[in-house]
C-alpha cells in the first residue's frame, strides 16, 4: 500500500490531505515557475507580452503581484520541505523563485517597450493560469459534481501543455484573424449595415454579437462532429475522460484557428463596437471555462437560457443518446430551434470520452492524430 500511495504521489495522482506538505509543495513550486516566467516578461517585454493586454494591467501592478509570488512561493516550498519527505516540489519552489531574484526580481528596470512585428503571450498565460486556478479551483470543491475527482487528475499535465500553447501563441491567432477579416472586407463588409449595427444601444450590441458568435459557432461545431476529417481534430477536444476547469483547454491547434476565425471575423465585419466585442470576449473566456467544470450546478430555469456544466457535460458524455446533441455554446435555444436539444431533469453523464479506440497521450502525438490514416476501430463522436 506505501508503495501505490508513493507512485500516486509521484504522478500527482493522490488526493491531497493537510499536513502532508503536498499542497503547499505544489502551490509552491507553481507561484515559483510562474514568478520566474514574469521576470522573463519584464525582461523581453517586447517579444513575450501582448500590448493589448498590457493595456489593461500597469507595471506597478505586475510588480506587486510578483513580489507576492516570489514571498509565498519561498515559504510554501521551505514549508514542504519540513513537512513532506518527497521534497522536489519545494525545491523546485525556492529554486525557481530564487532563480527569479538572481535574474532581477521586482528591481528589473523596464525602460520604453518597443514594438516587434510579433510577440508571443506569456504575460497572459501568467495571468490566466493564476486568475482561472485561483477562482476555480476552490469552487470545484466546495460544489464539485465528482467530490472523488483529484485536482491533480490523469492527464492534467496535457491539459495545461494545452492552455500554456493556447495562450503563448495568442498573438498568432489574432493575427490569422485579423489577415481573415481584412481578406473578406473586400467584398463581405457594408457600411451602411456596420452603422447600423453601431447605431444600437451596446447591451443590444452585446446581446446580438452573442447571438450571432453562438450561431455560427453552433453550424462550425455541428461540421466537426458529421464531418470525417473535421471529427479527427474536434475528437482531440473530446478525448478528455474527466471533466474540470482545465479540460476546456485541450482543444487542437487547428481548431482553435477555425472556430475563433469563423466567430470572430463575422463579428468585426459586422462592425460591432469594441466595447460589445470586448464584453463578448469576457464572456467566452468565463462559459469556457465554467461549462467544463467539475461543478455541480443545478440553476433551474436558467439551464434553459445559458449554457451552464450540466449541459455541455452532457455534450461530452460518453452516451449514445447525446452524440449529436448540445452544440451550442452560450445559448440552449439554438440548440432548440435546430433540434439538437437534449437534458435531463437532473442527472449528469457518468462517463465522458469518445467511442472507439482511445486517442494517444500527450499534446503532441494528439496534434498529429488527425493527419494520420484513420483505421477502422479509431475513435467515433
């Protein structure tokens, strides 16, 4: 029994108990990678943070922030130490947070950032990661759907492999959008029609620009579970047995390029106000991430007006009676008025995955799953 418990450790498996050490370990040696990432950001500004969104945080801001990084980071990682006699993850913690003031710390002085022709997005994956773990983390346990659900559960080191390239190559993404929209303003864009579009209160704005995201985010996600091709890369999203607030980011890099340009492009043609358009954007990021949670939310009537865990766990469910069900992302209506609405009154799906063969391990072998020669126990929808 020493022995399983030792290997669950190990592979972060186990379920965490207090006074272990383990948890102040692992918050440990976070803070402290994620302290060390931030110095690499206030020492190359221009190449690994976005300036759109060093608009929204000021560097005093991000200074403060990582000074309370590195003070926790040190004193949870010498807390593991004295507590736990596997000691790698407070090592870690002081090593990287002590590597971090070597290199600089808080005293980095960062003079006038230039512009480059691409960056890539560190500062937002820093960011993201503390503001998504710090949030959501709690709230699975206090309301979790699968109370026996580790934090630490198989395959979370994919995931985050997910959400760390997902955020990194932020810039990418806006740029094949933006390349996208302005190929299409040739012939696509009418101005009579952007301002009228502008001419509309911003919460209309609001309300229509989800609307329209939802409707051909709906038609896109329909194509990825009927279309051969198209299934083999969504599938990637679908393969994750387990369901929380970091299985939302495992999603093929291909897809993401399709589904943010087949949403967002038509919303920049049609001349949304920034304001809506950022509004939505906030929106997206919070559903994303609140739709794949392992929380047992039960909110009644409002499980009909917005996409809440219920419903889109559903959509993941390993059942055969939900493989072409649930497809909308922000509003169940269009799965209504398309037919494709399905929820029960108030269970929840006890297995989630694909049919079939299983998907392989790890981010990379996933990327290339879709390009290899299907054979015939591969995985189904």
């Amino acid at each position: 029994m020493h022995k399983i418990k030792t290997y669950l450790q190990k592979h972060g498996h186990a379920p965490f108990i207090f006074g272990e050490g383990r948890i102040s370990g692992y918050i440990g040696a976070a803070l402290g990678l994620l302290s060390l990432l931030a110095v690499f950001c206030f020492l190359l500004p221009e190449w690994l943070t976005t300036s759109e969104l060093r608009e929204v945080y000021d560097e005093q801001f991000a200074r403060s922030l990582l000074l309370l990084g590195l003070i926790l980071s040190f004193s949870l990682g010498t807390l593991n130490i004295m507590l736990n006699g596997h000691k790698r993850l407070g090592v870690t913690a002081i090593v990287a947070s002590g590597l971090a003031m070597v290199l600089g710390g808080t005293d980095i002085q960062v003079d006038a950032i230039g512009k480059t022709p691409y960056s890539l997005g560190l500062d937002w994956f820093v960011l993201a990661l503390l503001i998504s773990a710090a949030v959501f983390i709690p709230l699975e346990k206090l309301y979790a759907k699968d109370p026996e659900q580790n934090i630490l559960r198989p395959h979370w080191r994919t995931d985050l492999g997910y959400f760390f390239v997902s955020h990194m190559l932020v810039q990418f993404i806006l740029i094949f959008i933006t390349a996208s929209s302005n190929f299409m303003a040739g012939w696509a864009v009418s101005p009579n029609l952007q301002e009228s579009v502008q001419s509309l209160p911003m919460v209309v704005q609001f309300f229509l620009a989800v609307l329209v995201a939802d409707l051909g985010q709906y038609w896109l996600h329909r194509l990825y579970h009927v279309v051969p091709w198209l299934w083999r890369v969504h599938a990637v999203h679908h393969s994750s047995t387990a369901m929380d607030w970091l299985a939302g980011s495992r999603v093929h890099f291909v897809e993401i390029l399709l589904t943010r340009t087949g949403v967002l492009v038509p919303l920049m043609l049609l001349g949304f106000a920034a304001p809506a358009l950022n509004a939505y954007v906030v929106l997206v990021g919070i559903q994303a991430v609140l739709a794949h949670a392992n929380m047992r939310v039960n909110a009644g009537w409002l499980e009909f007006i917005l996409v809440l865990p219920r419903y889109h766990h559903w959509h993941h469910a390993r059942h055969a009676d939900y493989i072409y069900k649930n497809y909308a992302i922000h509003l169940p209506l269009i799965d209504m008025v398309f037919g494709t609405f399905k929820l029960p009154v108030k269970d929840w799906p006890a297995r989630y995955g694909v049919f079939g063969k299983p998907l392989p391990d790890g981010i990379v072998r996933q990327h290339g799953y879709p390009f290899r020669k299907p054979v015939s126990e591969s995985s189904k929808p």
